[in-house]
C-alpha cells in the first residue's frame, strides 16, 4: 500500500488551482467536477461535495495538519507570496529555527496551513 493523494477542501477550485500554480507551480492532471488532480499528488476537493460525503462543517485554519514545501531560495518566494497575494494570512513570518532551517507559515485561500522551508 502507499499513499497516493492529499485532499484539500476549497471554496472556488478554479482560484484554488491558480494559487498553488502561481505559488508552487503546480499544474492540473485531471479535472474531474468538483475533484481536481494537481501535480505533487495534491487534490482539491470542492467544499460542496466534500460537506456531502461527511455531512459536517468544514473547519478552516483548524491547524490539525499542513502542506509542507521546500524552497531553497525562500527569499525570492516570500517576495512572491506577498506580490501576488498581500491578503495572505500569516501564522508565521519568514523566521529561522535553532537548528537552522528557514521556514514561513500561512494559510491558503480556504484556511489551508502550508509551511515552506529550506531544504534541511
């Protein structure tokens, strides 16, 4: 067995998609209404379906779990990150752990935790 996808649950996929590709690059394999593949193996799921199948509410910034990116020019991608999206919500700042490692923290559009750090 290996694991195979990691599920997000989004508001508006297509701006959803835009985002992870602006920020990560990442790029549409399938679309599948309400479902799609991007590259990296990260799905988005829209929140109307995802609220179907579980018959919940949808917790956003419920810091349970986050997507983690590594960057090794994590400078320039701040630059980025505060270019094309200036509203984003920050958890954390660019910072530096004792043991060396750049990270930033903050959430996507839908309150999604993503981490971004240097390579360790």
């Amino acid at each position: 067995m290996r694991l195979k996808n990691i599920l997000i649950v989004v508001k508006d996929i297509e701006r959803s998609k835009q985002f992870y590709h602006d920020l990560f690059g990442l790029e549409m394999v399938l679309d599948n209404d309400g479902n799609m593949i991007l590259t990296e193996g990260l799905v988005l799921q829209d929140e109307k379906i995802w609220k179907r199948f579980l018959e919940k509410e949808i917790i956003p910034e419920n810091n349970s779990c986050e997507l983690y990116f590594e960057e090794r020019n994590i400078e320039a991608f701040v630059q980025k990150l505060e270019k094309l999206y200036p509203s984003i919500r920050y958890v954390n700042r660019l910072m530096t752990h004792s043991w060396g490692q750049k990270v930033i923290r903050f959430y996507d559009l839908d309150g999604n935790l993503i981490e971004v750090g240097t390579p360790m």
